[in-house]
C-alpha cells in the first residue's frame, strides 16, 4: 500500500487524527508548528492551520502561547484492541493490495449506523 502526502486540511487532520488516537503522538507530545507543518507538506499555512483547528475543536490538540501546540491530556489512545485490529486490517489490506481509500470504503460500508440494522 503507498502512502501518499497529505495535501488538504482534511487529510493533514486525518494524518495527525490517526497518529494520536493510535499513540503514535502521546499526550502532551508536541507537534510541528502551522508553518513547519505547511512546508513538511507543501501546502498553504491557512491549510495547515484549518486542520490543527479542526483537531483542535475535536479536543485532540490545545495549543497554548510560548509552549506550542500539544497532544491533548487522554487524546492519545484509542482501545488497544482497536489499535491491534486496525494494524491487521492495515496489514491484510496491504497484503492482498487492497488500496488504503477502498480499505476505508469498505471499512465505512460495514461501520454499524444507529438505529440501522447490520449489512449482509
């Protein structure tokens, strides 16, 4: 599966969204500037700041004068279990070269709905 750069808000959000909830970034751990961020990236700083805004009205990251921008306190971990069937999803998509956007549409189709029954 390759992995490509993020190149809009939403896929920047989506990129440090996952990084946090699977622990790859830890509570308190800082993160890149806006500006780092857009030059990692390539993108415009408006773009990068939209996606640390939108991270930052989900409580994932605050962002505090003179210290920066840091993973939010009980952000970083979503259940283990989780994060162990995730990884096998990422790792049996890969082997069978599932791409990562049909991965996720797949993921989304079986993703029980409230108040709707389960696919067949």
């Amino acid at each position: 599966m390759t992995r490509t750069t993020p190149s809009s808000a939403d896929e920047i959000d989506a990129l440090f969204r996952g990084a946090i909830r699977s622990g790859q970034l830890g509570d308190g751990e800082r993160l890149p500037t806006v500006r780092q961020t857009a030059h990692d990236f390539s993108v415009a700083q408006a773009t990068a700041a939209k996606a640390y805004k939108s991270l930052e009205r989900d409580g994932l990251i605050v962002t505090r004068t003179a210290a920066g921008t840091r993973v939010a306190p009980g952000a970083s971990r979503a259940p283990q279990v989780v994060i162990e069937h995730a990884r096998s999803l990422a790792e049996a998509s890969e082997d069978t070269h599932v791409s990562l956007d049909d991965t996720i549409a797949i993921l989304r189709s079986v993703w029980p709905v409230e108040g709707t029954p389960p696919p067949v």
